[in-house]
C-alpha cells in the first residue's frame, strides 16, 4: 500500500460519508416544501405540524451535509494536487457558480425560514423554502455537471505547453449527455430517500400511538411518502435506462464491467449472477435473462455489446499497454445491490399503502420493522450507485485524459495521507453518532404542538419574542 491507496480510500470514505446526507437534504428541501403549500392553501392545521416536524429533521440532515461536504474540495488541494492542476480551469467553473450562486441562494433562504416564522408573510415565508430547495436542486446540477467531465470529457482542449485542460465551451461543460441524465436519475434517487423517510416515521408513529390525536398527519405523511417513493422508483428506472444506453456510448468497459461480460455478444443477456475466473479474464458460470443486457445497452434485444477482453484490446491499442480493467466484483456487485435495495424500498412502501386501505391503521409488527430499515435501503442504493459510477470509471480520473495514478500529490507522503484519513474517519464516525441521535431523538417526539397564527403580530417588540427556530 502507497499513498495513492490511502489516498483514494480517504476519498472514498469522506465522499460516500458525505453523499448519505446529500439525497436526503435535496428530496427533503422540496417535500417540505410541498408540505408547507398544502397549509399554506387549505389551512389545515396537520399540514403544518408536518412541514414543521419533517422540517426540523431536513435542517438536521442539512448541517451536516454542510459540514460533511466542506472536506471534499480541500482533498482536493491536499491528495489531489496534480489532478486538480490538470483540471482546475475546467471544474472551477461549474464549482464556483455553485458555491456563489446554487448555495448562497440555499443557504441565505434556509435562513429566512428558520427564523421567519410568524415574521415573514405567510407567502414571503413559503417562497423562502420553495428558494432554499431550488437552490439545492441547482447545486446538484453544477456539483454533477463537473463530476460528469470526469466521466465524458467536453468543452475542452490540452494545452501542449502546460500540460494542462483548457475550457474553450462552457455551454457544452453544462449540456454534457452525461450531465444531463444523471442529474434526474440523482434527483430521482433524492426523492426515494426522502420518501423512505417520511414513511419510515410516519409508520412507526401509527403504530406506537394508535390512539393520538395526531393519526390523521402520520396517515397522510404514510401515504404521501409512500407514492412519493414509487414515483420515484419508476423515475429511478426509466432515468437509469437512459443512462445505461449513455454509458455504453461513452464507457464500454463500465458497462461490460456492470455484467460480467468478458466476451462480446450479440445479442447480450443480463447475468443475475456471474462467477469469473480468478485472474478475471473469462467467465465460469453466469445465471442470465436473454436479450436484456442488449436491450439496456442499446436499446435493441439483439444488439452488440462488447465485452471487458475485446475493450481492453481496444484500449491498449488507443493509450498504450497497461490495464483498464475496473476491479470486476466491486462494479458487479455495486450495480446490483444499487437495483436491489431501490426494488426493496418500493416493496415496502406498496405494502404501507395496503395496510392503509379503505381507512385502517397498520398494527403489524412485522410491517413497523421493515419500516425503521426502510431509509437506509435507498441510501444504500444511492451510495452503490455511485460506488459503481466512480470504481466502474477506473483506472481513469479523467476518462482518455489522465490516470488516477498521475493525480495524485506527489509531495504528500504516505504518512500524512495516512494521519488526515486516520483523523477524518474517526471525526466523521463522531458525526454519524450525533446525526442519528438527533435524527432519533427527534423523530420519535413527533409533530409539534402549533399556533397557527394567520397574521404578523407587530404589537410587541421583534427583541421580545422568542426566536421562531425554538419552534
């Protein structure tokens, strides 16, 4: 083990770590904000009690994210000099953009929701969320837009002289085809998270306390998060079938790496389960449904799809001699747990709704467990996903452009890159104790007693009142 290991496993766990909190403070920001439209048009006072209740666990997931995400960019700097060199003028773009304008715009309206309860005019308050989670949404576009050049490079020129990538189309940079699937089949993913969530708690709640005054809210919010997380399974799928066919277009090897499938074929079936050999050239046995892989790689039943040896070939005689060959197991694996733990999710919502039908009240016990698990199997979704789309791309940085290997910092020893990971995994770990404490704690006191207060009061003094965040 070298540097460059630890260096790549450093970002790995910091990145993965970060992206737990990511999904959910995206679909949370805009189901909150659907929540607080419903009050604010019907007046229903259990409306609000939700945008309240769900809101408190959004900001928790929020400043964390925040602090989480601030990592990501200094590594940056510290393991990745020499990529950062290569590349810098073509993510400092998107990147600022979405520091100065997707996050100030989030950040700034998130503030002035906090504390503008019973301050602002009902409609400047509901605008300031609606804001916040358009600012989020924006921030996903130009964070994936630069994380897309990675994956297809455009927009761009190698300057003979320094060495380095040169932006010369911005437009392109942001239209990329990449960029411009993955960021739905993302935000779909967000609004699995985020409707997992409300279920989850809304479940639990019913069943616990079958008898509160508050049933009506948890019976909606179960409803709500459960079509919620549907539609945005079906989204998930449509999104990803697209961007499957994409990726074959750009990144043959990431999808023949996907399936296991060492030889070309024509038509390709979709393995379900494949056992390659231990050098990882050929195939042993595979368990497969005919004509699917050409289907998801073409968008044909019968149509070609190249396999990991003819690729390699390919690229050996396109960059010259050396593997580039993904580790097979992890891309495998990642790609099928990322389909089964989304399938999962939505199995459990289906059957949330079943038990609410024609006007019951679940009480199953077996049902409020598969409940609680329920979050974590999209946020698992989410991170093999994206373990998939960053180990799949391997062993390239930059795909055609520059190897992993060369972007890493050459003056950092193994030992500092050691000592920051070492530091970051144990700070992180406290966090992670923190956010499901708070996200517990809170959860499990339910909606809040409110004053739905219609008007601004302004016969007192602003200093006088309590802050509205204490809400």
């Amino acid at each position: 083990m070298d540097a460059l290991d630890v260096a790549r496993w450093q970002f790995g766990v910091t990145t993965v770590y970060h992206f737990l909190f990511v999904p959910l403070t995206i679909g949370l920001s805009v189901l909150v904000a659907i929540l607080q439209t419903l009050w604010h048009r019907t007046g229903n006072e259990k409306y609000l009690k939700l945008t309240k209740f769900y809101g408190k666990l959004f900001l928790i997931n929020f400043a964390m994210g925040v602090v989480t995400g601030i990592v990501q960019e200094f590594q940056f700097g510290m393991n990745w000099s020499d990529y950062s060199r290569f590349v810098g003028d073509i993510f400092g773009a998107p990147l600022a953009i979405e520091a100065l304008v997707a996050f100030f715009l989030e950040s700034t309206f998130i503030g002035l929701w906090i504390f503008g309860w019973d301050r602002l005019p009902r409609r400047l308050h509901l605008a300031a969320i609606w804001a916040a989670a358009i600012g989020t949404n924006l921030s996903a576009y130009f964070i994936l837009a630069a994380n897309s050049f990675m994956q297809n490079p455009v927009g761009y020129r190698i300057n003979p002289d320094s060495g380095r990538a040169e932006l010369t189309d911005f437009v392109a940079v942001l239209t990329n085809k990449v960029a411009l699937i993955t960021f739905p089949h993302t935000i779909a993913g967000a609004f699995l998270v985020a409707g997992s969530l409300l279920v989850s708690v809304a479940v639990w709640h019913l069943i616990r306390n079958r008898d509160s005054a508050d049933t009506p809210a948890y019976r909606f919010a179960a409803k709500f998060g459960s079509w919620v997380t549907l539609v945005s399974t079906a989204a998930v799928v449509i999104t990803g079938d697209i961007q499957s066919k994409i990726m074959t277009q750009v990144q043959p090897m990431k999808m023949a790496a996907a399936e296991g499938l060492y030889a070309t074929e024509s038509p390709a079936s979709f393995s379900v389960l494949t056992i390659g050999s231990l050098d990882g050239t050929r195939e042993v046995f595979a368990l497969k449904i005919p004509y699917l892989l050409s289907w998801l790689s073409t968008g044909d039943p019968n149509g070609t799809v190249h396999g990991i040896n003819d690729v390699q070939a390919q690229y050996t005689a396109q960059y010259g001699a050396g593997s580039y060959t993904p580790i097979i197991p992890v891309t495998y694996w990642s790609f099928r747990f990322m389909i089964a733990f989304g399938v999962a999710a939505a199995a459990i919502a289906l059957l949330v709704l079943w038990s609410q039908r024609k006007g019951r009240t679940p009480t199953s016990r077996w049902l409020l467990r598969a409940a609680l698990i329920m979050p974590l199997l999209p946020l698992a979704a989410n991170s093999f996903g994206w373990i998939f789309t960053e180990m799949g791309r391997q062993p390239w940085i930059v795909f055609g452009e520059m190897l992993t290997r060369d972007g890493v910092s050459r003056s950092v020893s193994m030992a500092e890159v050691l000592t920051s990971f070492t530091a970051f995994t144990l700070i992180y770990a406290a966090l992670a104790v923190v956010e499901v404490k708070l996200l517990l704690r809170y959860a499990k006191a339910g909606v809040p007693e409110v004053t739905d207060n219609p008007e601004i009061d302004d016969t007192h003094d602003d200093a006088e009142r309590p802050l509205a965040f204490a809400y």
